[in-house]
C-alpha cells in the first residue's frame, strides 16, 4: 500500500475538526479514502495511521510533529528544542514548536512560538514564504478559536486561504465557523465545491448532512449521513444526526436500535438520551393510534 505524503513534506496545518465547541470523542479518521485533508494535516489521523508513518519523516520537523500527534510530547518538544540555536529564523521551525504546544493544550505559548515564526517570515527569500506564511495563519486561526475570539480566528482562516487557495484546510475551518454561527448557505457554498475533491470526507458528509437538516431539507440530509461509512456510526455525532433523519421519516424502530447501542459520556450523550426519550414517546403515541 502506498504510504501518504504530505505537501511539501511538511506537516503544517491544524483543523477545527467540524465544529467549534469542545467535544470530548474522538473524530480520527482510520483510512485516508475518507480524509480530504490527509496531505495537509494529522489532526484526524488516528493512532494506526499514525504508527505507520513512523520511520518515513525525512527532516526533525517531522519527526517532532509526528510525536506531538502522538502525544509524546516530550519527545516532540525535544527534538525541537535540541535545533533551536540553528533555526531562529525559521518560520517552519516556530510553526512546529507552537502545535506541538497547541496539541498539548498550552495555547498561550503556542500563539508565543506561532508569533515568533511570523516575526521570522521577512528572512524567507523564496516561494516557500506563502506556505509559512498561510500555515501560520491558519494555525494562529484555532489559537483565536480556542479563545472564543471568532472574528480574528475568520480573518486569521481567510488569510491562510488567499495565500493558499488551492490548500483544503482553511476552507474547512471557514466552513466550520460557518456552521457554528448558523450561516448555513456560506457553509454549504464552501462545503459543495470541497466534496468534488473528496466526497467521501467524514466530517463533510455530516457538515451537509446537519446544514441540510437545519434547512428542513430532509431528503438531502439523509442522502448525505447514509453516505459515511458504517464504522463511523459509533461517532456520537454522526448517530445523533442519523437517528434525528430517521425519527423525521418516521423510522421510529430504527431510530430507536440505532442510538440504544451507542450513549457517550459527553455533550452528545445528553442530546442523545433526550432524542432517545422523543423516540420512544413517538412509538408509543404510534402504538397508541393503531389501537
């Protein structure tokens, strides 16, 4: 099997991984058939994906952001550290120092290191400036997501995306901030031209899915979450979502069996067990009726 290969052999950019709230699941994603981003970004990469990459990184910038991905943090910030004295310059260098920083959830000093590869960008005299440059940005983007601070996480996304409008992820995050503040029609205008690059894409498929929905387009959204592979069903969100297009077609049995078998201790599992709750209160009225 061919192993994949990121742009550039970089590993630059972070994703807000389909919306901006904090969720407590895991959205990894287990083959690269169903990852518009996986030539961008390890962010959904899950462990096997990522031990198979092992071996394969050809410079310490890698190295260190593929250990940060695997949470071996100390490892990661390690190898970045022993390179400092020879890569102050270097934007690629910050850039990796501040997701790894990022990843281990100390966003401050990641918006530090991400900022000192800004300030780094004027001693790039060639074309790799525009990928320093829009991989900051979008990373910086998440720091400001992370913060609550939407407007400047847009400005930061949209910037990465002018310098690099044939790059995926920007348009993602975009998309993503799209959806969290209910501009449904911007999403989707995103979302659409995204699908002919990878159709199959997991948080897509449930990105048209849930916009499709909120528009009360019923056919359409459920013509979309059918689309994601089965293996993904366990993600609460996606089940959520299946099971609400399943209850507004009055599949109340289906509904029902599908969501029983997967309650999550997160946000999604009280959503859940109220939507469960309507089910079955919808097959007893049923039932009720028949009579």
């Amino acid at each position: 099997m061919r192993k994949t290969t990121l742009r550039n052999s970089l590993i630059v950019f972070s994703t807000v991984l389909v919306g901006c709230s904090t969720q407590n699941f895991s959205k990894k994603i287990e083959t690269a058939d169903v990852d518009l981003l996986k030539e961008e970004s390890l962010m959904r990469y899950n462990t096997n994906r990522l031990e198979s990459m092992d071996g394969t990184e050809k410079d310490f910038i890698s190295k260190a952001l593929l250990a940060c991905h695997q949470k071996k943090f100390t490892k990661g910030m390690g190898i970045l550290e022993a390179e400092m004295h020879k890569n102050k310059t270097n934007p690629f260098y910050w850039n990796a120092l501040g997701t790894c920083y990022s990843l281990s959830k100390d966003f401050t000093k990641a918006l530090f290191y991400y900022d000192l590869g800004v300030e780094a960008l004027p001693k790039i005299l060639d074309q790799s400036k525009v990928l320093a440059e829009a991989t900051l940005a979008n990373n910086i983007g998440l720091i400001h997501l992370n913060f609550k601070r939407y407007n400047e996480a847009f400005d930061s996304f949209s910037r990465s995306k002018t310098l690099l409008p044939n790059f995926f992820t920007p348009q993602l995050n975009i998309a993503q901030l799209f959806i969290e503040f209910n501009e449904n029609d911007k999403a989707l205008e995103i979302l659409k031209k995204l699908e002919v690059k990878n159709p199959d894409d997991i948080d897509l498929l449930y990105s048209l899915s849930l916009i499709y929905f909120r528009k009360n387009d019923l056919d359409k959204s459920f013509a979309a979450i059918k689309r994601v592979k089965a293996d993904y069903l366990n993600r609460p969100d996606i089940v959520g979502l299946y099971a609400y297009n399943l209850m507004k077609k009055n599949r109340l049995t289906e509904a029902r069996e599908i969501i029983e078998k997967r309650l999550y201790a997160d946000e999604y599992n009280q959503r859940n067990k109220i939507l469960l709750e309507e089910i079955n209160q919808k097959i007893k009225e049923q039932a009720k009726s028949e009579k």
